[in-house]
C-alpha cells in the first residue's frame, strides 16, 4: 500500500511486510492486541552563557517499541535495530506476557485520518548554525541592555523534528511529523551586593519559523522583568486567606493538582480522589475544565496519540460536574469508551499511558479587575515553581514565585517565594469566581510521570479560590 509513514520509514528497511511478520510474531502467544511503535527523532540543542556557547549537539535516535496486552498485563520490548529479525525478536520479547492460541496479523491496514495541527513553514534542517546561533547572541545582547542590574545571562535554543508510524494487530495505521521548538532565558541580576535570578521560557509545535524578532524580545524582557521583580519583593504573611490565581501560567497549579487525577489509570486502579466522582458534582457552574489535543501549533497539541487515535478536545469538567476522564486504549476499554486520544510516551522505549496535552479552565463570566477588588486580604499568585503533589489525595505545595498582596481590592506589595498548602479537590470546589480574561500560556511546560516526561501546554482566566492555606512568613 502507498502511505505517506510508510513511504517515510522506507529509508530504513521499514515495509509493510515487516510490520505483518512483527505483529504476527507479537500475537504468537495470544495476547489481546499488539501494536509497532516506530519513532525517528533529530534534535539541536544549542547554550549560550556568559557570551559564549557552553553546549551544542545534535542527537538523532531511532528505534521501535512492540507493545502486547493481554487483560491489565502488558509485554514491552524495543529495538535500535529495524532490520526484520531484530523486530521479529522484540515482537516475540513482548508476546511472552500472553498465553492462549495465536492470534493473526492484519490482513490490510486502514490509515488513521490525520489533521494538520502544526504545518512546518520552514523546517529545521533549512536553517544552519549560521541562522541559529545569532537568536541566541541576540536575546542575551537584549537581556543585558534591558536593565543595568543584570550580571550573567544564559540563553538556550532547541529544536526537534519527529516522525512516528503506530500499526497494531486491528490493522489500524497512524504517521505524524511532530516538530517542537523551544527558547529558554535565565537572568541573574545583582544590586548593593545582593543576587536573584528567575527566567523564562517560550515552546510551540513549529518549524524555524517559530523563532521570530518578537519572540526574542518578548523572551529576554519578561525574564529580566521577572528577575529585577524580585529586588522589591518579600514573602507573603501566613494564614488562611484568598488566593487569586493569574491567568495564563497559574494555570501549572490545575495540571499538577487537579488534571493528574482525571487520568483514567489512576481511576480505574482507584488511586485517584475522582475514581468515584464520574458524572458528580466536584466544583462551582462556573467551572469548565478541557484537555485539548486539538490547539494549533500549541506545545502539547497532537494529531493523532502514541497509540495512533486521533487527538481530540476532551472536556472534563462541564460546568462543575466531572464528565470524563483522559483514556488510553487500556482505560477506554475497562471503561466501555472510546479512547480520547491521550496515550503519550516520552519514546519508543516506553509504554504510552494516559497523559494530559493542553489542558486548561475555560473563561467564566467575571471580569478580572471585579475578582480583584472581592478580595479584602488576600494573595495574587501570578507565576509558581517547585510544585509537589500527592497525586492520589491532590494535596498540593508550590511557590509562588512573584506575585502581590491584595489589599482593600488591590494589589500592594509584591511577593515572591511564598508557599502554598492545599488540596487540589478541595480547591477547586473552592473556585467561586472565574475571570474572562482566559490566557494560553506559551511556555515549555514539560509533564513528568512514571519516569516518562511529554510536552505539555495550560491555561487559564484568572480565578479566585476562596482560601488556601498560605505558608509565608508569620509576623506574630
């Protein structure tokens, strides 16, 4: 047959004989279902620090990962080598978990329709060091020259361009050419002998076209605006108080603490404080919550999961009430559903399991600046780091790295490096006024599970939660 992954993967040894011969061997022993994963990744990373380059390499990794399931088992094995026999003998690896009569491979393949989220309109291998270097030379020129406080500068650029081709033993066929590309700035900044530092960072699904003037600027000004924040900034009083949370990156303390535990494994193994919460009531009407695979050209966006499902918009939470969890092909079928494509892996050599993509809280009806002036005596959390959380329970610990006191209605004094204490359940139950000013953050968010971390992207409005513990500093 004449397909476009299959005419990709040609380049080296991949046919669609192969891909028979491995899931015939992969159903050798029984087993539920059997599926190829063959991924081919070429990525730059490029450091910049102190003015001079401090990194640069070029990684290239190929490789295929068999997967067979029988019931809740799995059998995984992987190959750096596509010729037929070493797939052949991963396959026959993975099959070992399965015991039964042989199953049979596909007689065809159908092909996975598959959109086009994130076009490249200029790939990577079309620009050389020549081009790529000065971004870097350029964001730390403009990182020194936007105030006369900043001591040290280091500027990152990566870029990766993947190509996936997913088959399985229902004779199912997915290819997508995934690109990312990523910006990261980290200032230092010294006044009458003291340091702080912060940074930033900018992701998105694109080709070179994504490292434009603007977003150069844009990178090394909000860094420095971040750093020299800090010079001003103290820890906020502790107690239990009003936290409104910024649009646009607060949106970290919804993936962390709430997101995790909507993912269907953690559900169906009944880890999750949501395992008993479908179709109840868990937050306000005003509250909506959606993973979405379907953002164009966003970090954590996808055309079709690792299990070759088509992404898709998946609301979770509508209008208070939890509709649905983030489903595999695993969890989709112990749950009677249809995957909601949200089976990830980090790379062939590992098992997909259900991950959340862009995930976010949809505009509510309240103005921000009215969110704002609710509050008598409160916190305003406008960017976290260092956050932990007990994904079972959602209990939750994150930073706030800056942002302000509210005061009478305003914002006052600002803030940085003060924690806070909560339950994720419990908070969102909390949430009881939504902003309409929804943000999607740009940033390089990168999701960690299982020892597997995937690319991500969040959001938010702003958003008042009605109290959350606040462990600043006492001044009694």
């Amino acid at each position: 047959m004449s397909h476009v992954g299959l005419q990709y993967f040609a380049q080296f040894g991949v046919d669609e004989g192969l891909l028979r011969a491995a899931l015939e061997r992969a159903m050798s022993r029984g087993g539920d279902f059997a599926e190829l994963y063959f991924e081919h990744r070429v990525s730059t990373d490029i450091g910049l620090e102190d003015g001079a380059v401090n990194r640069a390499f070029m990684g290239v990794s190929l490789g295929v990962g068999v997967r067979v399931v029988q019931g809740d088992q799995t059998g995984y094995a992987y190959t750096e080598e596509l010729t037929r026999d070493r797939v052949c003998d991963a396959a026959a690896t993975a099959a070992l978990i399965a015991s039964g009569q042989p199953g049979q491979a596909p007689v065809a393949f159908h092909v996975t329709p598959r959109p086009d989220r994130y076009p490249i309109a200029r790939p990577f291998d079309d620009a050389g060091i020549a081009e790529k270097m000065p971004l870097l030379t350029q964001a730390n020129a403009l990182a020194f020259a936007a105030d006369p406080s900043v001591c040290k500068v280091r500027v990152g650029y990566g870029d990766s361009d993947t190509h996936v081709l997913i088959a399985d033993s229902d004779g199912r066929l997915a290819f997508d050419h995934q690109p990312m590309a990523r910006l990261t700035l980290g200032a230092t900044a010294e006044r009458g002998g003291r340091r702080e530092s912060n940074n930033h960072n900018l992701a998105g699904r694109e080709g070179f076209e994504f490292f434009t003037p603007a977003r150069v600027e844009s990178l090394a000004r909000k860094a420095v605006e971040r750093t020299v924040f800090c010079f001003d900034a103290t820890t906020a009083p502790a107690g239990e108080m009003p936290v409104v949370l910024a649009a646009g990156s607060a949106g970290i303390l919804l993936h962390e603490a709430i997101g995790h535990g909507m993912e269907a494994d953690f559900n169906r193994k009944g880890v999750s404080v949501y395992s008993d919460k479908l179709g109840k009531r868990i937050a306000s009407d005003e509250v909506t919550i959606v993973d979405d695979a379907t953002q164009a050209k966003a970090r954590g966006s996808i055309n079709v999961d690792d299990e070759g499902f088509e992404g898709q918009r998946t609301v979770l939470v509508e209008r208070g009430t939890l509709v649905s969890y983030m489903h595999d092909r695993i969890s989709a079928k112990h749950y009677g559903v249809a995957p909601t494509g949200n089976g990830r892996r980090q790379s062939f050599r590992d098992v997909p399991l259900p991950r959340m993509r862009n995930t976010y809280m949809t505009a509510g009806s309240v103005p921000p600046e009215d969110i704002i002036r609710s509050v008598k005596y409160g916190v305003y959390a406008a960017s976290f780091t260092n956050g932990q959380v007990m994904i079972g329970a959602g209990d939750y610990t994150f930073y706030i790295k800056t942002g302000w006191m509210i005061e009478d209605g305003k914002l006052t004094r600002p803030i940085k490096d003060t924690n806070i204490i909560g339950n994720g359940p419990q908070s969102l139950e909390r949430v009881d006024m939504v902003g309409t000013d929804f943000e999607f953050d740009e940033g390089g968010w990168t999701c960690g599970k299982d020892g597997q971390s995937v690319p991500v992207s969040l959001g938010m409005p702003t958003v008042r939660v009605s109290a959350v513990t606040v462990g600043g500093v006492n001044p009694g």
